[in-house]
C-alpha cells in the first residue's frame, strides 16, 4: 500500500533522518560482525535510509526498491552522484524481488512490512534473497499504534492480516530467522536484528 499525505510528510521529513541515524546506530551495536558486501533496502521511501546504511554498513552495492515509482524518483534527487556509484534505486515489490536466492549479505526494511497486506509472503521473500548467515534488519510498527482511535482516521494502511508482537516474532521463527537483538516499544513496535539460519 502506497503512502498518503500524512504518512508522506511522517517520513519526509528530518526528524525521520534523526530517527533513522539512532536506530542504524543501534543496529551498527547489535549486528554479527562481517562484511555486509550486498545490502538490500526494500520499501525505501525517498532514500534517506539507504544513505545512512550506505555511510554506516559501507556495501559495495547496495539495491534500494519502493513499490512507489514517485519514491523512487525522490530517492533519485535525494542521492548524490558519488552515493548513486553505490546505491541503485528502482521499483520493486516485495511480494516478488527482482533477485536471485542467497543474493544478499543483509535486508533493512523500516516501517515497511506493516503497509503490506500478505507481509506473511514478503518475509519468506526477505528470507528467500537472504543468503545462509545473512541478516534482516527490521523496524515494524504495531496496529495498536498506526491503526488506533486517532491514527486510523489519518494514515493509511491495510486492514486485515495485520500482525501484534506475537504473531510476527512467532513467524519469524517458524521461517528460521534467529533473534540477534530485539528492542520492543510495547503497543507501539520494535527494532531487531535477526540471523537467517537456513
Ligand atoms: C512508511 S514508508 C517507509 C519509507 C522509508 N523506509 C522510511 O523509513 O522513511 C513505507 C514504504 O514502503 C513502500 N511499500 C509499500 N508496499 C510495498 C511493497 N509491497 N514492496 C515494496 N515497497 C512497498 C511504500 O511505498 C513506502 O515508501
């Protein structure tokens, strides 16, 4: 599911850069030492993250994709010419990436999988492009949190399927991914930093 305005203005915005630049910070304490060579970002907005991964994580590619072709566009003025050298954006849907199994090192998805109605097929395609001992970096928010009294009214999200706490840590597990790190805002959503194992 696309953005509406409000949820464009949440994440086009410096205060999201801010936020951003603290959890890859976090993600940078808790991930397995090792060359992140091959990186993807799936559903990544207009590229702010993809350039702090970029200037964290130093891939030598690092494939940025949005379901959204105005996203896509954004993250092609946003980026520079030197970070497009290792930055490629384009459209992708996470319901079937572009890529062969085993391709990447790591994933980073923020605040993505929670707009996709069927998340329970973009994970096993996250695990999918994932190679053995490769890591997903997630940031995931709760229906409690996008889709309560107030914020139902304003953002726009998929109605159905949506997954709390449990379900999501209970999947992850039944696809083989292992909990590195976990950092959960009860209600709200969490940070984690998961190891494919299989
Ligand atoms: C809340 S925004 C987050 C954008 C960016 N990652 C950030 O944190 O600022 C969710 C993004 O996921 C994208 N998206 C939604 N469904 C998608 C799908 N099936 N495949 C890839 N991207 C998707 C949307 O277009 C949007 O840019």
């Amino acid at each position: 599911v696309k953005l509406n305005w409000a949820e464009r203005w949440v994440v086009n915005n410096p205060s999201r850069v801010l936020q951003q630049h603290l959890e890859i910070l976090w993600y940078q304490k808790h991930a397995p030492a090792r060359k992140y060579a091959k990186i993807l970002e799936f559903g990544c907005g207009r590229g702010a993250g993809a350039r702090l991964v970029r200037q964290k994580f130093k891939p030598d590619l690092l494939c940025a994709q949005d379901l959204d072709y105005e996203m896509i566009v954004k993250a092609g003025r946003y980026l520079t010419g030197d970070e497009k050298i290792y930055i490629s954006s384009s459209v992708g849907d996470a319901y079937m990436f572009p890529f062969v199994d085993d391709a990447f090192d790591a994933v980073f998805g923020f605040g993505v999988l929670h707009h996709i109605p069927d998340w329970q097929t973009a994970l096993s395609e996250v695990s999918r492009v994932l190679a053995p001992g490769g890591v997903y970096f997630m940031e995931e928010l709760y229906p409690q949190l996008y889709q309560n009294a107030v914020t139902k009214h304003i953002l726009l999200h998929p109605t159905e399927n949506r997954f709390t706490s449990r379900e999501l840590k209970q999947t992850l597990t039944d696809m083989g991914f292992e909990v590195n790190a976990c950092l959960e805002f009860k209600l709200a959503g969490l940070l984690a930093v998961l190891t494919k194992t299989v």
